[in-house]
C-alpha cells in the first residue's frame, strides 16, 4: 500500500477524529487528532496498519498549550500522532492499554512537562530524583535553573 492509499485510508476510518492528516516526505504521515479521540486513533492504527511500534513520545512547550508527539511504526512508515493539552491543565489519556510499550515514554514526559497521562498503570517518576520539586519541569519553557553556588575546598 503506497503512502497516499494509507492517508486515505486512516481518513476514512477516522473520518471526522481527523484534525489534520499530511505526508510531507517519504515513509512519513502526520495525523493529528484532538486528546479525547487519541486512544482510539492509535488503537485503529495499531489494529488496521499495524503501527504497534513506539519509537518515543516527544513533548513541545508551546506557550498556552503542551503538544505530544506519539511516533509510531509499523516497518515500513513513521507516524506520528499530535495531539494539544492546556498547560493550566495538561493531561491526556494513556496508550498504554493499547500499547503497553508506550509505558516509559509517557512517564518521561510527565517528568519533563508534568503532563499527566491519566490512567497510566505507574506513574512514578522515571527520570527526576525522588526528591525533585514538585511543580518544576525542566523542559518547560518558563523553568529557570538556578546553579548552585560553586564552592572550591579550601579556596578563598
């Protein structure tokens, strides 16, 4: 099946959930769907063309909004599925029950962006110490790092 032939397909299955569908270059697609219909769209992805293969998840700071990035495969082409999330409140439903790969892709962007994957089967921080402060996300835009004095043993 050509690329052309699976845009058209994934818009006739998803019909209106489809926000926007492109194939910018060979071997990728951009489909981007609002968060409520994202577990269904990968789930059809997965159960109709096979992209059962998660690369990464990527998270943007846009300002107002988060968007993620699910980057599937299924061999032969990379999709990524977008989907936006309010940064006064940025969650979004876990794929894990469709891909339980996806488990510690979405815990590292909760880490990173604090967005919430609500239903996630553990959500425990992954990649920030135990002790990090809660409500600081490092790569968020507004997020400040602050160095820490540097002190040298026995210097002046």
């Amino acid at each position: 099946m050509t690329e052309i032939e699976l845009v058209e397909k994934i818009k006739q299955g998803l019909k209106n959930k489809v926000l926007d569908l492109t194939n910018p270059a060979s071997r990728r697609i951009f489909l981007k769907v609002d968060k409520k219909d994202l577990v269904e769209a990968v789930g059809f992805l997965k159960e109709n063309f096979n992209f059962y293969h998660v690369s990464t998840i990527s998270g943007v700071d846009l300002g107002e909004n988060f968007e993620i990035l699910y980057h599937l495969s299924n061999g032969n082409c990379v999709l990524t599925v977008r989907t936006l999330t309010p940064r006064n409140e940025p969650n979004v439903p876990t794929i894990t029950g469709v891909i339980p790969g996806a488990t510690l892709y979405e815990r590292e962007v909760q880490d990173m962006f604090g967005i919430k994957f609500e239903g996630h089967p553990n959500p425990e921080r992954l990649l920030l110490a135990d002790n990090w402060p809660e409500g600081e996300y490092p790569l968020r835009k507004d997020w400040k790092f602050e160095r820490p004095e540097e002190k040298i043993p026995g210097g002046k």
